[in-house]
C-alpha cells in the first residue's frame, strides 16, 4: 500500500507525504484526479455513514461514487486509498455508551466492508453516560481498540489480514485534532501536542490492542493524529512554527509511525512542505478545495452579470445566499457576530460552510444555468482577465484551475 511507502520514506528520512483530501464535491475530486498518481480519498463520520449522514451516503455510496468519477476522467480505481475519518462514536455523543459503540461497530464494519483501507479512530469523545470530568484515556483506547476489532472481522477474507499484506487495513490513531472544519472563534495560537501526551497515547492503545488480541492490527498503525500547531477559522490562519514542534517532530522518529495533521488549509507551500520533513506526513485538505470552487464559481457569476441580462443570468450568488438562509442549520451555530458579519461570513469564511448547500436542488439549478450560459467557448478576455486574473480559459477550466492550484501546493510540499 501506498501509505506503507510513505513510512518507509519518512523512516529513511526522506521527507516524503501525501494528501488526505476530505471532500465529498465531485469538481473536487475530479480535479485531484486529473493531477495525481495515486490519491487518499477520506470520508467523515458525520459526512457518510450507515444512516446517509449529511451527504445522503451511507458508505458504498460513496464508494460508488468516488469510482463514477475515477471512470469519467480515466483515473486507475486501484490507486485511490478510501479513508474513514473521525470513525467513533462522534455522530451519538447524546447517547450512552452502550448504543453509542454499537452504531460505531455498525459504521466501521460498512466502512471496511465497502472497500475503505485507511481507518482513523477516533473515540475521544465523551458519551451521555461518561461520568464528569476529562475522559480517561485507558476508555479512548479501549474503545478505539473495540471498534479495530470490529474492522478487523469485517474484512472479505482472513487472506487480507496479515500483518503487511496489500489486503491489511492500515489504522490512525490519536484524538488531539483542530475543531473539523475550522475554528469558530479567532484565535492568535494553539497548543501544539506535549510529547508525553502523545507517548501515553501510543503506549496505552497498543495496549488495549494487546489485550483484544489485535496484534496484527497494531503492527498496521501507521499513523497518529497530533496538534502541531496549525488552524484557521473564519478570518485567520495559524501558520506552522517548526520551532514550536520540534520535540514532537524528535519523537516520532523513534517510533514505527508517522504524524497526521489535520486543519492544514490555507498553509503556504513551504509551511506544508516543513510539516512533511518534520514527519506530519499525512496532510488533511478539505474547505480550502471547496473555497477554491467557490472562488472560481462567484468569479464566474460575476462574469455572467456582465454579459447577459438580467433575466437570463442565473443568479448564483444571491441563490446560494438564499438557501442558506433557508437552511441555516449547517453555518448557524458557527458564524457569530451581527446580521452583515454573518452575512460576510456565508459567503467569504475560510471555515467555507457554503461547502454544504452545492447539492441543494436551488443552488444546483443555478449552477447548471451559470455553467450553460457560459458555455465551452474560452471566455471574453476582458472579463476573463477583470474577474479571473486570468484568459484563455472556459468556465470548466477556470474552476479546475483555481482548485488545482491549491492542490498542487499540496503536491509540491509532498
């Protein structure tokens, strides 16, 4: 497997990495396939589940739906890594233990079932009936050896679970993680993970893993997810200090492991490129892909009102705007401040919860109606150049090129 290729690198210190994109947006996902060779593909807890989680998948959906795209632009099926991301009790923290961690075993067993090899747990979180306090970490990793266990026996065939076999799961552990998708309040720093922290962490998982007789298993740890130091949030970016994560970045050069790093978005190219010589080999990319998009779309909408009139243009900003307003749920409780700040932030936030409405049927038709009236001719230079920054481009191509750029960053730092 690929990642196995990246830990062997890492250990030769070779200052290799690869890019975790967490999307479910089909231009997204078409673009990076369009640039990369081999590609890690991940999926949320929250995002796809055996419920449909809030993009209506359940797990072989997705699966379905990654492998539709690869066939659209020719991309090799085979070489695309399938990630499960934050898979735990996350989605039913409001639950008690009991039926908590057996709809986690649920999702992991269709995660793994549908063809996911990557599997990050997490169980960090406390349930409805955790007793108060910090939760003790012995639990965290009893339940995230729980739920490995549960991967493990919902494999196709015992032929795939040698401890390096291509057909072995390969797991992430560790809980220290930004907030998913941005911070909700400025903050000027973050708490980079102690080492102690992150030792214990290892130390007590292998652990539980012993004792549930997955030693197989945690030969094919191959990561843990840490804090070095990087966030962003609605208006702001925590750049990587590798002089702050330098004991970390020590630490793990003694173990048979690697780092993830989680919230790296909007990072410059040579902050990415220190995070993968400093072992955080793993880099998760996910509202700065969807901002990009909805960069290149609102260039475009502002191109179409330019050239057509006004009852022929699609409208697409304002449409947007409209249905998130009328759907509030997914940006109310994480965009704070008076009724312009909000109106700001819904369509300009880094945090990008705009990434959410593109599948609801308004924003779609619009979206259909914008890229029609532009058609596949390469647009006007002048407002090509005005809008874009940019000419000799058609609407498809301006947002394949304004997505591709971040991730080329991503690829050149790895």
């Amino acid at each position: 497997m690929f990642l196995d290729e990246i830990v062997a690198a890492q250990k030769r210190g070779e200052a290799r990495g690869i890019t975790s994109v967490c999307s479910a947006h089909p231009f997204v996902l078409k673009t990076a396939m369009q640039i990369s060779e081999a590609l890690l593909v991940e999926a949320t807890c929250n995002q796809v589940n055996q419920f449909g989680g809030y993009t209506g998948m359940k797990p072989a959906d997705f699966v379905a739906f990654v492998r539709g795209i690869a066939e659209e632009v020719n991309f090799p099926f085979e070489k695309i890594i399938l990630g499960g991301d934050h898979l735990g009790p996350n989605v039913w923290q409001n639950e008690p233990a009991d039926s908590a961690m057996q709809k986690s075993e649920a999702m992991i067993r269709q995660y793994v079932e549908a063809g996911f090899t990557k599997i990050h747990l997490d169980c960090s979180m406390k349930l409805a009936d955790d007793p108060a306090g910090a939760l003790d970490v012995e639990v965290i990793a009893e339940r995230a050896a729980r739920l490995a266990k549960a991967a493990e026996d919902s494999l196709p065939s015992p032929t795939g679970r040698g401890a390096g076999g291509e057909g072995g799961l390969r797991y992430i552990i560790g809980t220290e993680v930004p907030v998913p998708g941005g911070a909700t309040e400025h903050e000027e720093g973050v708490s980079v993970t102690k080492v102690e922290d992150v030792r214990q962490t290892i130390e007590v998982t292998r652990e539980a893993f012993l004792k549930a007789g997955l030693e197989s298993a945690w030969e094919r740890v191959v990561g843990v997810v840490v804090q070095p130091g990087v966030e962003f949030g609605d208006d702001f970016v925590l750049p990587y200090q590798p002089e702050a994560a330098r004991e970390l970045s020590k630490f793990i050069e003694s173990q048979p492991m690697i780092y993830e790093a989680h919230s790296t978005d909007y990072q410059t190219q040579d902050a990415l490129a220190n995070l993968v010589r400093d072992h955080f080999a793993i880099l998760k990319v996910g509202p700065a892909l969807t901002f990009a998009f909805r960069e290149a779309v609102f260039a475009l909408a502002l191109i179409e009102n330019e050239w057509f009139a006004k009852d022929e243009r699609s409208n697409m900003i304002q449409t947007l705007d409209d249905v998130m307003l009328k759907h509030p749920e997914h940006w109310k409780k994480y965009y704070r401040g008076n009724e312009m700040e909000q109106e700001f932030k819904r369509k300009y936030s880094l945090s990008d919860r705009i990434r959410y409405y593109w599948t609801y049927a308004e924003a779609q038709s619009a979206f259909e109606r914008l890229m029609k009236n532009l058609g596949e001719a390469v647009l006007p230079y002048s407002l090509s150049s005005q809008f874009l920054g940019a000419h000799g481009l058609t609407a498809m191509q301006a947002i394949e090129a304004r997505v591709g750029a971040v991730l080329e960053v991503y690829a050149e730092a790895c």
